[in-house]
C-alpha cells in the first residue's frame, strides 16, 4: 500500500508553513520591521510568534503523522492530520488577531496531536510484538473483552 493521503497531508503541511512564512514577510513590510529584529509593535510580535510557534510543532506533527499512518491506520491519521493542519491555520489566524484568539485552536491541536502520539504508540507496539514476539496484541485484547 502506497501512503499517498499521508504524502498529500504533509505536502499540506509544508504549503501552510509556507503560507505562515510569507505572512511574517508580509507583516515585515506593513510593520517596517527589517531583518534580523524579531520585535516591533503588538501586531507584528503577534504574527511573528504565531508562525515561530507553529514551526516549533512542525517536526513533532510530521513524525506523529506518519509514525500513526504506517503502523496505526493511514486513513485515521491522515484524517488527524487535516483536522490539526485546519486547527493550526486557526491558530495563526486567531494569534495575529489576538492573544487570547489562540487560545482554543490550541487546545484543540494539542488534542489532535496527542491521538495521533497515543496511535502511534498503539501501533508501534502492535508490530513489535506481532514480528518479533508472535503475539497479536489486538485479537488478545479482543479475546479478553469477549468479542472472539
């Protein structure tokens, strides 16, 4: 199977940084503020540590992504993966407006992330023991709960 929805949501991804990038140019302009300073007025600070933020969580989302894609559920995880791309566009947008207009696409990412770490580290774990311990770890738990 070729994890083509896990490469579209990254190439998502890389286009929103993208977009995040461009939008601190842009705010360079408008707020005169010139390379290499990273502070100038409110609006400007805001747009700055929105897209300095985003960035930071990049590489964690990238890995959980396609960790949960190929040893969880690609569908699943890809599906994640739009959902916290969408949260973090939120984010951007609700931070460049205001402090507290990050506030609830935050949480909402931070959610979102944490399921695609908590799949990852189900699926991880499901294919270790099923290649190197022989154990089925799902039809054992599926056992246990009575639905075998």
């Amino acid at each position: 199977m070729e994890p083509v929805f896990l490469g579209a949501v990254t190439i998502l991804g890389l286009l929103e940084q993208a977009y995040f990038s461009l939008q601190v140019i842009y705010a360079r302009r408008k707020y005169s503020v010139s390379p290499p300073s990273i502070t100038g007025p409110p609006e400007f600070n805001r747009v700055y540590r929105a897209q300095a933020n985003c960035s930071e969580y990049f590489p964690l989302f990238i890995t959980a992504l396609w960790t949960s894609g190929v040893f969880f559920n690609e569908g699943l995880s890809s599906m994640c993966g739009v959902l916290y791309l969408y949260g973090r566009l939120q984010y951007f947008w609700g931070y460049a407006s205001s402090p507290q207009g990050r506030l609830d696409p935050l949480y909402f990412c931070a959610k979102v992330l944490w399921t695609l770490i908590g799949c990852s580290t189900i699926g991880v774990f499901q294919s270790f023991f099923k290649i190197y311990l022989h154990m089925d770890l799902l039809q054992i738990t599926a056992t246990a709960l009575g639905f075998y």
